[in-house]
C-alpha cells in the first residue's frame, strides 16, 4: 500500500485540482465546459520539503498529506495478431484488377448500342 512520506495537511477546495510538482503542491482551477483556460492559473499551496526515490508513484492523499506507493511496470501483456499470407491477398488484387477492365468495357459497348 501507500507509506506517507510529508505531513501537510492541506485543506481541498472544491473546485481544484491538487497536484505535486517536485515536492512542493501545487493547486489550479478546474477547466470546465464552455468556461475560460485555467492555464497559467496554478498556485503553490505547500513546500514538500522531502526526498523523492525513483521507482515510486508521489500523490495527495485524503488528509493533504504527500504519500508514495511502489510503481507497478509492465500492465496487461497483449495478444499478438496472428499474420495473414500475403500469397492470397496479391492473388485477390489481380482478380479484381483484371476484372474492371472488362466491366468498363462493357459499360462503353451498351452505351455505344443505346446511341444508335
């Protein structure tokens, strides 16, 4: 689980987002739909004052205090997709290719028909 690492006891206004830049936290407006850029708004809140070790993942947790929790790597292994032979796919191409030549030709000798 988590270990705490500050105590800060931030207070959360709602409305924010609380978040840590380096050690110290840092808290800016919330962009909402149709409203104004909050960017460029963001004030610091409070000086962290701790040592960060890599490997770990830094956030506020509910009390305002900076914890850690170790960062899990990797995530879900993915399937691989099975190849498909480019033999038949090529053999398709050339059907089809060779095929519409004769459907325009035929198209142009029942027009030639129809004008006469």
């Amino acid at each position: 689980m988590a270990e705490k690492v500050a105590k800060l006891g931030v207070k959360r206004e709602p409305g924010f987002l609380y978040f840590l830049r380096g050690t110290d936290v840092w808290k800016a407006p919330m962009k909402r739909a149709g409203g104004p850029s909050a960017a460029g708004k963001a004030e610091k809140v409070a000086a962290g004052g701790f040592n960060r070790s890599e490997g770990y993942l830094y956030f506020l947790d509910s009390n305002g205090d900076v914890s850690r929790a170790k960062r899990l790597v990797g995530g879900q292994k993915r399937k691989k997709k099975a190849k498909l032979k480019a033999a038949p796919k090529k053999a398709a191409k050339k059907a089809v290719k060779k095929a519409a030549p004769k459907k325009a030709a035929k198209k142009a000798a029942k027009k030639k028909g129809k004008k006469k």
